[in-house]
C-alpha cells in the first residue's frame, strides 16, 4: 500500500505546529524532513535539534532524508533525535554500510538515496543494509521543482535489483497527484509531496492526494 509523506521543507514554517496538526488531522502517517548542509545541496535546512523538537510535537513517524556531505560525521547526532528513518546519501560519502548499519541498530529503518543521474549498480551490494530505497525525482535542494521523468526507468531498475526482498522504494521531488498514481501503479511504496500538498487550498491538495494513491 502507498503513502503520501508530507515534505515539511514546503511547509509554512510560521506556523509549523499548525502544519502538523493539519497533517495528522488529514491522516498522513509520516513527515518527510530535509536536512541540508549548504555543501551537497545548494540550501541549508534544519539540525539534528531540530528535528528532535518536531519529532517530541507529533505522534506521526519522522523520515530523516539527510542532505549533508560526509553523513558519517552527523549520523549519531541524527539517530539521537530519536526519528523512525534515516536516508542517506549515496553520493555523500564512501562509508555506506557502516553508516546503514548504525542507523539499523538504533531500531531505525535505513534507506539510501541516489540523485537523479547517479548510476544504481551500488545499490546491489548495499541490499542486506537497507530497509528502502529514495531515488531522486529532481536535483536536491529546492522544494518546487519538475518532476523528471526519466525516474519511471529507474523505478523499474531499482525493482529489478530488489527482486522479492522486502525493500521499499521512495521517490521524491516534483511530485503531484497525478504522477503519485503513476508512481503507486509502478510499484513506489513512499512519495513525498512538498509543494503540490502546501501551495493553495491544503485541505483540497490533502484530499486529491490521498484520492489519487488510493487503490
Ligand atoms: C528537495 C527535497 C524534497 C522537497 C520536495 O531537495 O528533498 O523533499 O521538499 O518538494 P516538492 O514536492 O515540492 O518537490
Ligand atoms: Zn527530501
């Protein structure tokens, strides 16, 4: 079954506790949270502390997607903040497993995450690390941007890599209601909505959203 996870980044962050409050209320199980560094991704977005804050304010499970270089250095502050999942970037560092498997041990689902143009042949060895899979649908780092198409293909790859092992597949940026169908028919268990669920009437968007990876 698919789920919708909210892109906080794309929220109002005036009125943050609001924003939560309205997601649970419209039944959304798991917030998608950035955290960047201004070195892999051209934008900087909430620490360690912050998260921690949000994730004591909310019952929904908390989905870490950690946009910093050298995640080896930040991971322990990362799992202290006591989140469900952490995605980790593949470009980001050389130290996966060792990485994935401390995330593992803390009790946390560990997942990898690959940019639009990142070659997966990696993605085979790291199958007995991770819990899922994020591939990319824009180049990180800005919320609103197009969805790229060429993701369907890499959905398709990543499946046949997978095979029948219990692995998810996430996909985010650039993601509306129509394309959530798509992704949902293609086998994606995980997409995040930032701008298509925050801009405009929210209670509409939520509601189109949820209709949209119903099955
Ligand atoms: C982008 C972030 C996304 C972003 C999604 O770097 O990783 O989570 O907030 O927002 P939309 O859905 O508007 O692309
Ligand atoms: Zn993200």
């Amino acid at each position: 079954m698919a789920e919708i996870l909210p892109s906080i980044f794309g929220a109002n962050l005036m009125a943050l506790k609001n924003e939560i409050t309205f997601l649970e209320a419209q039944g959304f199980r798991t917030l998608h949270l950035d955290m960047m560094d201004g070195s892999l991704v051209p934008n900087i977005a909430f620490g360690p502390d912050h998260v921690s804050v949000i994730k004591k304010n909310t019952a929904m499970k908390v989905d870490v997607h950690l946009m910093v270089s050298a995640p080896e250095k930040i991971i322990d502050k990362v799992i202290a903040a006591g989140v469900d999942m952490i995605s980790i970037h593949y470009e980001a560092t050389i130290h996966h497993i060792d990485i994935l498997q401390r995330i593992r041990k803390a009790g946390i689902k560990a997942g990898i995450v690959y940019n639009p143009s990142t070659p997966l042949s990696s993605l085979k060895y790291l199958l007995g690390y991770v819990d899922y899979v994020l591939l990319m649908s824009i180049n990180p780092g800005h919320w609103g941007q197009r969805f790229l198409e060429l993701t369907f293909e890499r959905v398709q790859e990543v499946r046949d890599i997978i095979g029948n092992k219990n692995i998810a597949i996430e996909i985010d940026g650039g993601v509306n209601a129509e394309i959530a169908t798509r992704l949902r028919e293609a086998g994606v268990s995980l997409i995040v909505v930032g701008g298509d669920l925050f801009n405009g009437d929210k209670m509409e968007n939520a509601a189109r959203l949820n209709a949209a990876i119903a099955e």
